[in-house]
C-alpha cells in the first residue's frame, strides 16, 4: 500500500512539473486608448512605447479609424501589451501624398511620397513631451496631440 | 479435465497488455517524426552551408562579391534598352548557380543574354518576372526549380517543384543589412552606398570584397532563411510568408511592420498583401531572394513605395518552419540558429532619424544587426 502511495505521488509531482518546462514568456499588460490631433481621433497612426526607466519591453501600435490602439512587443501576442514600466512615447503618421511611378518593365521610376500628417517633433523620442506609465492589469492611455 | 487446468490469459491482462503497446507507440510516433525533421533540418542548413562556400568560390574567383542588382557581369550584355533591367535584376543567386554545380543553367542564361547582345536587342529576353514567357526562347530557366535553393522543412517549397510556368522558388535571403531598403532608385541607392548589408547594390556601391567585411566572415551573416509564399491559392496572407504594404516604410521605424500582425499568424485585415517572398531565386526585389536583420526571426515582413515591384521599400524578415526561429549562414560557411528571441536593440528607432539606408554608424538593432552589418567594430558573438 506504501509503495502504491508513493507512486501515486511520484506521478503527480511529474504532472505537476511539466507545465514549467515550456518556453519562457513576458508578462505583459494590455495597454489600450486613443490618438486624437486638435481633438478629433487620428487613424493609421504608428504609436512607439520605448523604455525610460529600468524595466519594460519596446512596444508598438497602430490606430484604427477611430483612432483607438492596441500595443504589442515582437514576442507577445498582438495586442498583448507590454510589460510594465515607464515609457517615452513617440508617434508618427504618414500620408501619401503622391503614388509611386512605374515604367512598362514594372520599375519605380520615382518613389512615393509621403508627408506626416503630425509636427515631427512627436516622432521624436527627445521632443515628443509624451510619456505613458505602464501598470500591471489594463492600461487605458489616451494621448491628445496638438497640429500647433 | 485438461480445460479445468489450462491457464489463458483474462480480458483485463489482454486490456492492459493493449494498453501499455498504445502508449508505446503513442511515445515512438512522435519521435519518429521529429528524426524525420531532424532529417529535413539537416538538409536544409547544408544547403546553407553550400550557398556560403558558394560566395567563397565566386570570390576566388572573381576577386569579389557577387551583388543583388546589377552585378557588372551582367554590364557586358548591355545594349542600352529597356531589357536591359531584365538581366540587372537578376539576384545573387544567379550568379552562384556555377559554384552550386548548376553550371548547365548558367550557360544557358548568358547564352541568352548574349544572343540579346549580338542582336542589338533583337531577341526578347525571358523575363525574371514571368513564368510563362521564355521571350524569344524555346527555354525559361527561371522556371527549374533548384534543390539547393529549397528548404526541406517548407512545405511550400516542396510542393512549388510540381508546379509548370512558374518560377523557381527559393527559401534563403541574401543578407541587405539591418534596415528597410530598396535595391535602385532615389534615396535607397544613396543608401546603398554606406552598405548596411554584404549584397549591395552594383550600380551605388560598386565591388565588394573581403576588405569591407571588416567585422570578419564570422561574424556576418551571408544568408537567412525565409519561407516561400504558398502561391497556390495565391495566399499571402500568412505573415511569416506573405509581405504587406505599409505606406511610408521608409519613414517608419522597423517596429511598424509588427502592426501588420493579425490574429492566428495572418496578417491584420484590410491590408493589402502580396506573396512575394521567396518566390523567384532569379531575382533581387521584394523579399524574393533578400533579407534584413531588423525584426527578430518569424516576424512580419512589409514592402512600401510601389508594393512588389522591383526597386520598392522592403522589410523582409527572416522566417523559417523549424519553430522558435531560423538559421542563418555566416560568410564563412557556418550555420548557427537564431531564436525569435534575439536582442534586437532599439527596433523603435528609425536609424540616422530620417531613413534607415542613409545612417553611417554602428547598427542600433543589437546583436541581431550587428551580426548583419559586416563593418563597425562589432564583432559580437551570438552565442
């Protein structure tokens, strides 16, 4: 009956072990909120989340045409958030403002152009005046751009 | 009376005799299919091996690098119309098929390209771009699928070698550096210049030769692999093998490309995409044949200005089926792997503040771009 005791706990501390023997992934928190310039909701607006302090992992988001974003960091899932920390925040949007030309070979014969439809100084970690601090658990984090 | 005395076996002994054969087995199925990836694995960093020692040989050779984009090989041909690009684009890869014992194909190509010569650019030449036209020639050898170009463990791959008219596929980027880049045109040839990547441009950066992989063969990587689009069902959807467009790519920082992602490994909806990578070892554009150690293994890859044609933005990620990440090639004939968890540095930072391809210092992408740049001083090991 011992030995059938002790079996049955070899086996459950296995079991139990198992689960531990995967990879290893970030702990991350979801961070949500909204891109507005002058107020109204910015779209298709690149959001930077780029560590200041000690911890937290690079992040990166797009807004959707109500401007509302979601971050993720390279390994985690998208949408999954990021780790927390303190962050500089910097966001870029451009604009096409003239398509590619092509000749008949399928060669670009002038590039694109496109133009920020933000000042640039928010593109820009040193300039950008926005920071976000991220919490374990939901982060809603609204950032109100000004065109001035 | 014998009955009485005759011992058989009971239902419950034969049950559990059943079971304990069921786990066996359900333990040895899935390591015989790991060996047989294991197996396919193997083949496929030989492969690699051989497209490094491939350089070496085209180095002795030459006394230089092949380029991606008009290698002055191919100058010789020139006539000065518009065909001519047919044979500028023509990719690193190409030009190795004579040290990969391909040289049958080779002869056959520069037999066309001197033909297009001869006759003033008379004949039409095939075109690297289509798989059904062989020009003027009863021949189109960017159509034979190569073996050594083709990556075991990828599905797609495999299945592309059954296929008629259409182009070879290949599963190894040539490395272009640690940034978004374009192989003509504009900024990217300025760019091209300062030689983020070992395959340059001909045209901008002229030869490359040993003396500018300062960093030492080891410790610059040659190749990558990258998953061939499955073109079957024309799906370039799936982000490890299809490409998306981002508009202004070469503005944005390498982390942009990431928004592409979608749930399930697809790209996010509503995003055009195109399933050009990997998919024609003849040619140098749109991820077909080139890679970019910006975003760590099995990431999205994004294209910009112009969407898949030859001189576009690209971000071509390295991507592979082993799981976990991919191998790569150093110059010097090594194959190591790399995790999707390599340190990538600062992926928020769109180098030299404007575009990538024109900042002159030491790769801000960690150890990642360092291994890629063959020049500033940082020869960082990965193990």
């Amino acid at each position: 009956m011992n030995k059938r005791f002790l079996f049955a706990v070899a086996l459950i501390a296995i079991v139990a072990v198992l689960p531990s023997c995967g990879k290893k992934t970030l702990k991350t928190s979801p961070v949500t909120g909204t891109i507005t310039l002058d107020g109204a909701p910015l779209a298709d607006a690149n959001i930077f989340f780029t560590p200041s302090g000690g911890t937290g992992d690079q992040a990166v988001g797009k807004s959707d045409a109500s401007g509302v974003y979601k971050i993720q960091t390279p390994q985690g899932a998208p949408g999954a958030g990021t780790t927390p920390g303190e962050y500089v925040v910097t966001i870029t949007c451009q604009k096409v403002v003239k398509e590619a030309e092509k000749n008949a070979e399928g060669e670009i014969v002038s590039d694109e152009v496109t133009e920020s439809a933000i000042p640039k100084k928010y593109g820009d970690p040193k300039q950008s005046g926005l920071t976000a601090s991220v919490v374990k658990g939901d982060n809603k984090i609204d950032f109100e751009l000004s065109s001035k | 009376m014998s009955n009485s005395t005759r011992r058989g076996f009971t239902l419950v002994e034969l049950l559990v005799v059943i079971a304990i054969i069921g786990i066996l087995i359900g333990l040895l199925l899935p390591a015989v299919q790991a060996a047989r990836e294991a197996a396919r694995r193997m083949q496929c960093t030989n492969n690699m091996k051989q497209l490094a020692l491939a350089v070496q040989n085209f180095e002795s050779t030459n006394k230089r690098l092949p380029n991606q984009y008009k290698d002055e090989f191919w100058t010789r041909f020139a006539v000065g119309k518009d065909h001519d690009s047919r044979l500028y684009r023509l990719s690193v890869h190409t030009l190795l098929l004579p040290y990969i014992e391909q040289e049958p194909l080779m002869n056959t190509i520069t037999s066309y390209a001197q033909e297009w010569k001869d006759s003033n650019g008379g004949v039409d030449l095939p075109s690297p771009t289509e798989g059904d036209k062989a020009g003027d020639h009863s021949d189109h050898p960017y159509t034979k699928a190569i073996d050594a170009f083709l990556c075991p463990s990828d599905g797609a791959a495999q299945q592309s070698k059954s296929m008629v008219n259409h182009l070879g596929r290949n599963n190894y980027g040539c490395n272009m550096g640690d940034a978004c880049t374009a192989n003509d045109g504009g900024d990217a040839l300025k760019g091209q210049k300062n030689r983020r990547g070992v395959f340059v441009n001909g045209d901008a950066a002229g030869r490359t030769t040993w003396a500018h992989i300062k960093d030492g063969t080891s410790n610059t990587i040659g190749f990558a692999e990258i998953n061939v689009s499955d073109v079957i069902g024309e799906n370039g959807n799936d982000y490890k093998t299809g490409v998306a467009y981002v508009s202004g790519l070469n503005k944005l920082a390498p982390a942009a490309c990431l928004n592409t992602r979608g749930s399930n490994g697809m790209f996010a909806d509503g995003l055009t995409t195109y399933y050009q990578k990997g998919r024609r070892w003849c040619i140098s554009t749109c991820c077909s044949t080139n890679f970019m150690a910006a975003l760590p293994p099995n990431s999205p890859s994004c294209s910009g200005s112009g969407g898949q044609d030859a001189g576009t933005w690209t971000l071509c990620s390295a991507s592979s089926n082993h799981g976990g990440g991919a191998n790569v090639s150093m110059l010097d004939g090594s194959v190591r792997f790399v995790s999707e968890t390599i340190d990538c540095g600062d992926i928020n930072n769109i180098m030299g503040g404007s575009q990538d391809q024109l900042y002159k210092g030491p790769s801000l992408h960690g150890v990642w771009g360092a291994m890629a740049t063959p020049k500033g001083q940082e020869t960082v090991s990965m193990n």
